[in-house]
C-alpha cells in the first residue's frame, strides 16, 4: 500500500488531497513541525536525508518531490483519461505546468517568507519579489482565463499541483486581485476531497 510521510500544514496536504479525490488506498505516516522553528522533526531525515514532507514510500521505492509523486500516484491509482499520454499533442503543455508551480511560480512567494526574518534588510529585495509575484499570477490568470480548471479545461494533476501556489498567493493578500484564480482556489477548497485531506491530514491555514 501507499504510504505518505506527511508534515502537519505543509505542501503534503496536496497529495493526499490527490488521494482522496483518487478515491486510493493509503496510509498516513504523521510528522508535527516544532512549535518554536516551524521545521519538521528529525524524524523525517531518517525516511529521507533531505528532511522534507511530502515523501511517498511505496513497494521499497521512496520518492520525493510533489510533482513527481503526483505523476507516481495518476500512474499507479488513476483512470486511464485522468491525465494525457506522451503522444497526446497537448501532453508537453501539462508536463510543463505540472513543473512550473515547483520549479518557478513559488520561488518568490518562498522569497517573501525568507526575506522576513531580514526585517529591513530586506527592503532592496522587497520591489523584485512583489513584481515576480505578481509575474507569476498574471502568467496563471492568463493561462486560466475563462475556463474552469488550467489543463483542457478539466480538474487534473496540474490543478493539484498549482493549488499550493494560489494558497501562497491567497496568504500573501494578492489573489485577490486576480479573480478567476481567486474563485478556483475556493472552488478548490470546497471539493469534499479536499476538505477530507484536511480531515485526515490535520489543520490546513494556508490559503485561508
Ligand atoms: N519542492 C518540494 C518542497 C518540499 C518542502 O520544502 N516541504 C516543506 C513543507 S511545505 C518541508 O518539509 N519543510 C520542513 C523543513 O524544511 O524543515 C516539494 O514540492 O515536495
């Protein structure tokens, strides 16, 4: 069976929310941050050396990685038109937004949480966050336009993935200002597998 390493109010939140709405088979491994550092326990470096959540233990193999271990769980536990295949003409457009939440769009919004503990040291940094920030949103509402989910227009892996960015942009105060990425985030937390994770995985704040 599947097993998620998961931290307390973390990016792991998206994985079994995936899970859930998946409707798998999985155990939950449970790690608490510490109260003073916010940063998970030493436990978590004797799964894997890097000390993060989430990990994904399955069959002797352990991965880390959202977006991979979101590809790993579609692979093994979704239907067959959940996601595309390498030989859809679209396939490189999902793989790509699928990387880009990790890859590109949280860095600034990680910045921002960093450059707080600089005070005012910070302040020559501050103008070149805000603007990545509002790169990165501007980037999403764009692709979202209109339609109801990012990817051909149907809830998928990417919505996963990306959902961690709209919450980071919801706790920065600055979603609000693009609207259809501030509806979909809370389309996304009012599904009931969402909610579930939250259930199972313990208090959720980020995003609210
Ligand atoms: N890019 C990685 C990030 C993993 C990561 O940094 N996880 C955070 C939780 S949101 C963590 O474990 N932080 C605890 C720590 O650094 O001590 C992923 O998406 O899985």
């Amino acid at each position: 069976m599947i097993k998620i390493h998961h931290l307390n109010n973390s990016r792991s939140h998206r994985v079994l929310w995936l899970l859930e709405e998946l409707n798998a088979e999985y155990e939950i491994i449970k790690y608490q941050r510490d109260k003073f550092t916010n940063l998970a326990p030493k436990e978590l470096k004797d799964i894997h050396s890097l000390g993060k959540s989430p990990v994904l233990e399955h069959n002797g193999k352990m991965i880390i990685e959202s977006a991979a271990i979101v590809t790993y769980i579609i692979d093994q536990c979704a239907s067959e038109n959940f996601a595309p295949i390498i030989t859809d003409s679209d396939y490189y457009q999902y793989l790509e937004l699928m990387h880009y939440a990790e890859g590109s769009a949280i860095m600034p919004f990680l910045l921002q949480l960093y450059a707080r503990f600089l005070g005012d040291n910070s302040k020559t940094l501050q103008p070149r966050i805000t603007s990545e920030i509002q790169n990165h949103l501007g980037f999403l509402s764009t692709v979202l336009g209109k339609n109801e989910y990012f990817y051909r227009n149907k809830f998928s892996g990417v919505d996963i993935m990306l959902s961690f960015v709209l919450e980071a942009g919801k706790m920065s105060g600055v979603l609000q200002s693009f609207s259809n990425l501030n509806d979909l985030l809370a389309k996304y937390q009012d599904r009931d597998a969402y909610k579930k994770a939250i259930e199972l995985g313990g208090k959720y704040s980020l995003g609210k």
